[in-house]
C-alpha cells in the first residue's frame, strides 16, 4: 500500500474514531437531558425524591396568584416537556433546558439556602449547553 494511501486509511480511522465518540457523547448527554427532567418533573405530582414545594423562593411564591404546590406542578409538566423535546428535537431541547436551569439555580439564590444544589443546577445548565453545541456542531456539517 502506497505511503498516501496508508496516511488516507489511518486519518480515515481517527476521524471515524472521533465522529463516534462524540456520537456517543451527544447519545448519553441527551438521554440524561432527556430522561431527569421528566422524572423530575413526573415526581412533583409523586414527592418520592423530595418535597419540590421547599425550593420555591417566597419572593416568587408571594407574585404568584395560586400556591406553591401547584405553581411547582406546572413545572413538573413544563420539565416532562423540555425533557420531551430534548429527546426528540435535541438542539432546542437542550438549549430550554439550560435557560430552565439556570433559572431554577435563581430561584434557588433567592431562598438564601441550598446554594449547593443550584450550584449543580448550574453546572447541569452548562452540559445541557455543551449538548446544544455538540448538536448544533454536528447540524453545520
């Protein structure tokens, strides 16, 4: 074999290397996407993973016309929606759920605790971006 074809075959086999992990990345970050904010969502009707209602800052708990409780099964059916979406259209999905996150980590400042759980809603805003542009990325191709 000739020393081009040779360096064809191996770049060929990096690059085939590379395109399935980040297909690979792009799979597990949009089922994680996906997949924890409908069971997060489907558990503020259930309270099996914890009394969602103590996250709402009373700041917005006090603008709302209604009460926590059902202010936060709104956002239960609003995240089984953006987890939807993240499954099926992943590019806005993902991009939903980073601006959701990033929001719940502000309400999450507001109450003047659990500082560290909006801090890890934070860092889970961030990969739901790095999934909007790992997608995007692959969409420009």
């Amino acid at each position: 074999m000739s020393t081009v074809a040779s360096d064809y075959t191996e770049h060929t086999n990096v690059m085939t290397a590379k395109r399935s992990s980040s297909e690979r990345v792009v799979s597990l970050l949009k089922i994680t996407f996906g997949l924890v904010p409908i069971v997060a969502g489907a558990d503020k009707f259930m309270h099996l993973l914890v009394n969602w209602d103590q996250y709402l800052a009373p700041v917005i708990a006090n603008m709302i016309p209604f009460s926590a409780h059902t202010f936060m099964l709104i956002v239960g059916v609003i995240e089984i929606i953006a987890g939807v979406i993240v499954l099926v259209k992943p590019k806005i999905g993902s991009l939903i759920v980073c601006i959701w996150l990033l929001g719940i980590a502000i309400n999450l400042l507001l109450t003047g605790k659990y500082f560290d759980v909006a801090v890890r809603d934070i860092v889970m805003a961030m990969g739901a971006f790095s999934l909007f542009t790992l997608v995007s990325d692959r969409t420009e191709r």
